[in-house]
C-alpha cells in the first residue's frame, strides 16, 4: 500500500467528480487540510472513513487500496479473494474456538482435580482455585470474543 500512490488516485478522482478539496471534507466532516495530506501522500484516512470517501468518489474500497481503477473482471477476482479470506479466518476462528473449549476444560480441571490432590492449606487451596478460574475465565472470555467475531462474519 503506496500513501503517495493512493494520494494521488484520491486526488484524481476528486477531480473526476468535480469536486474540491473543501467540498469533499464537508461531505466527510474533516478539514480540508486533511484532505490535503491524503492527496499528497502524508497521511492516510481513517478506516471509519474510508466507506463513504470511496461513496463520495464512486470508487470501491479495493480501487482505494490499490491506487487504480479495477475492470469488471478484477473485481469480480478481488471479490472472490474476499469471500476466501473470510471463509478462510472464519475457520481459524473456529479452530481457536476448540481451543478455547480446551482451556475451559483445563480450568475447571485444575480447580476441581489439584485443589482436592495438592492442595492441604487454606492458602493453597485459594491460590489453586484463583489459578483454575483464572484460566476457566479466561478461556470463556475468548470463547465469547471469537463467537461475536464469527457472527460479525457471518452477517458480511
């Protein structure tokens, strides 16, 4: 990804458009400053941004990111390497989500089976069974960021 690059195809679709600098961040709700050094290659926009900047430009996002205007055909390609990479992350996280399962196994494991096996005093008992919650927590906590991120997925 070439700031410059990208700069200059933003500044150029600009123009396309028959809009200036100013016209197009009222539209944004940014300055036309930061419109500036995004054309001039010093700053890139903020990805909240980037939807309705490629809206307003009549651009895709991957013409965005690629600097250049894409044939039918290309983004019909980019849009396949799109939906691979979603199937493909959405089944590490799945795979994640397994492991998750395992460490909250592991937890309930560790505060049930070493606090009754290793565990004599009041204070080993307490440290065995913060240690197995922690790691029991721990493993849910996960277990429910990657679900909420597999949904997010799946809704795309």
């Amino acid at each position: 990804m070439n700031q410059e690059k990208i700069g200059s195809f933003l500044s150029d679709c600009r123009k396309e458009k028959g809009l200036t600098q100013t016209q197009l961040a009222e539209i944004l709700g940014v300055s036309d400053k930061s419109i500036s050094r995004w054309e001039n290659g010093k700053t890139m926009p903020d990805l909240s941004l980037y939807e309705p900047l490629c809206e307003t430009l009549g651009i895709q996002i991957s013409e965005l990111l690629y600097a250049r205007k894409m044939s039918d055909t290309e983004k019909k390609e980019q849009g396949e390497k799109s939906a691979w990479n979603v199937f493909m992350t959405k089944s590490q996280l799945e795979t994640f989500g397994i492991l998750t399962e395992l460490l909250i196994l592991i937890g309930i494991l560790i505060t049930i089976t070493l606090t009754k096996m290793l565990a004599v005093t009041p204070l080993q008992i307490f440290i065995t069974m913060l240690c197995g919650c922690f790691v029991w927590g721990f493993g849910l906590v996960l277990r429910v960021k990657i679900r909420k991120t597999i949904i997010a997925l799946e809704k795309q």
